[in-house]
C-alpha cells in the first residue's frame, strides 16, 4: 500500500515571500507544521522553488515544492487553478498579504489557518481555527511564524530552524574543496538591495589582512553578485585563496556553510543562512540596515557613529571586532 497522504489529509504551507531570507526565517514553522501534519509530510509553495529548493533536497518534512505566481490578477488565477489540483484539506499561510487567503478560499480548502493581522485576512481563515496573535505585530518575519506557532500551540521542532542535509551531501562538497588550505571564511558579498553590500575595495582589504600566509576566503553569492565576485577576486590573480562560489545550489552552500571556519557578510539571505546553521562564528555587517534580533549567536557589526551607510563600516573597525571576539590573530590589525 502507498504510504503518500490522500488527497483527504494533505497539508499545504504557503510561503508568500520569494526571498531566500525570508525562507530561512520560516524553517522553523515549516518544519514545525510538518511534524503535526499526517505521516509528518507537506506540500510547500512558494514564489520561487527553482531557487530556494536546494533547501529541501533532503529534507523529509516537504514531500513536494510547488511554484505559486505573482500576486496580481493573473497571477492569482493562475495560483488557483494550480492548488486547486491539490486536494488539500488544510492549508497554512505564512505571511500577512490577504490575497492569498482568498485564493484558499476560492480553491476550496477547508481549513484555512493563517496570521490575521489585520481583517481582511481573517475574513477568509478557518473562524473555528483562528487564534489572535499577540500585538505589537514584530518587525522580522522568523518572530512573526514564532508568534503564529505559539498562538497555535504549535511546539518548536528542535533543530527546526536549519536546513536538512545528507552526511553524504555533506561529504561530497567537503571532498569539493579538499585542496583549498585553512582556515576557511566565507564572505557573503551579495544583498538583494545595493545599498546593504560592502563596498569591494574593504573585501579586497578584508581577504589581504585575514591571510597574510595562509588560508581560503569563499566568495558567496547570486548569480547577480558575478561581477563583484570577479572584482574582489581580480587583485589575487592566480592566488588560489579566493575562491567564488557564485550561483550554486542553496545545498552546496548549505553544506559548505557546516565546514567553513568563520562567515563574514552583509544582512543577506546566504548570512542568514550561515546564522541559522550556526557550524562557525557568524558576523553581520549592518551599515545600513536594523541589526537582526533572530540570531542570538550573531556578531553585529555597527558603524561607530550610528547607522549610516555599508562605507561606514571600516576594514579595520570589521578587523578589530574580530580580534576582540578571538576569532582574528592581532597581526592581522597590523596590515592595515
């Protein structure tokens, strides 16, 4: 007998956002719904599946990754014809946006749970399912799926926060980069906007006073950061110290993230990524954006004078919050 759900106990999660961020923010409600639902398994939709599903190539809690469209008239028709082919009898919706809960409406999900922040959204949740979150709303989208959790009593799923991935995956990408010397550092060169990226001179100056002798710096990145990678790279020539890891598969990255010794980024999807995963110290440079309260275990990097802008944010100010925190020899301080 098939052990796949019936079309009469099939659970969806609707992740509105198409950020990678915001994905990792909601690992923890995703794998946390997951644990109650029949067999342990969900469908999971979201935005953009071909980027974010490297997430889940291990991971037994989404039995399937679907792609939802655009939130605009089009898109929402097409979303509807799409779940409706699902056959789901509970959906939840990680997100605020009303929209969507009126497209779980319209396909005909039963029981529809969901935030409720404001009533037009709880206008189409399940009445009977529906528990008020506590007000303030927070600010960052992992406390607002906590809150939901809670108000659902909902227990957090140890770990739940991390991606799930393989020993052997784990392996095979340790084995990649066996011949890159230690220590490993990744830096998280890329932002989804322009205005939270480092300038590339202070990562050239960054890589050249971390490792005078020896060592391998791992630029990480979208396929949006090639050309800053090619630039930060370009002062090493042949030097194989800087290594670009640009465009490759959340599940590469995931795995390398377990290995590397230390992460140094700007406030980015793959800096959330390494934060959750918690293998190495994680320091975050906040020049132009409110430092992350949902990583306790982050090192914050803030500009002296305030929150300004990412050129605030000097290499030796980056160099001398590493070696206050032991995770840079002092020597390193002296090559500036």
């Amino acid at each position: 007998m098939s052990d796949r759900p019936t079309s009469s106990d099939k659970w969806l999660v609707l992740q509105k956002f198409g950020t990678v961020g915001d994905m990792v923010f909601c690992l923890q409600a995703i794998h946390a719904i997951a644990a109650q639902a029949p067999r342990g398994r969900i469908t999971l939709a979201c935005p953009y599946p071909d980027i974010v599903g490297g997430l889940f190539l291990d991971d037994p809690a989404v039995e399937q990754l679907i792609r939802v469209q655009r939130d605009d008239l089009v898109g929402r028709f097409r979303n509807i014809g799409i779940l409706r082919k699902g056959g789901y009898r509970r959906s939840w919706l990680l997100g605020k946006n009303s929209s969507f809960t009126y497209i779980l409406l319209l396909v005909g999900i039963r029981e529809r749970l969901g935030y409720g922040y404001d009533w037009l959204q709880r206008m189409t949740l399940t009445p009977s399912l529906y528990h008020a979150l506590p007000l303030p709303i927070p600010r960052g989208e992992a406390e607002k799926s906590w809150d939901f959790l809670k108000a659902q009593g909902i227990p957090l799923v140890p770990g739940g926060k991390k991606p799930v991935l393989s020993a052997a995956r784990l392996q095979a990408v340790r084995y990649q980069y066996a011949d890159c010397p230690r220590p490993w550092v990744a830096f998280g060169i890329g932002a989804g906007r322009p205005w939270r990226c480092w300038p590339v001179a202070y990562w050239i100056t960054l890589a050249k006073a971390l490792f005078p002798e020896t060592g391998t710096v791992f630029l990480c990145g979208s396929w949006q950061d090639k050309e800053r990678a090619r630039a930060v790279a370009a002062p090493f020539g042949d030097i194989p110290m800087v290594v670009p890891v640009i465009g490759e598969s959340l599940a590469t990255v995931s795995c390398l993230f377990h290995h590397i010794d230390l992460f140094v980024g700007n406030d980015s999807g793959l800096f959330n990524l390494a934060a959750v995963i918690e293998a190495s110290p994680v320091v975050g440079l906040f020049g132009a954006s409110p430092v992350l309260t949902c990583h306790p275990q982050m090192i914050p990097i803030v500009p002296e004078g305030g929150m300004s802008s990412m050129a605030a944010l000097s290499p030796a100010l980056v160099l001398t919050t590493l070696h206050r925190h032991g995770l840079v020899p002092a020597v390193s301080l002296r090559t500036l």
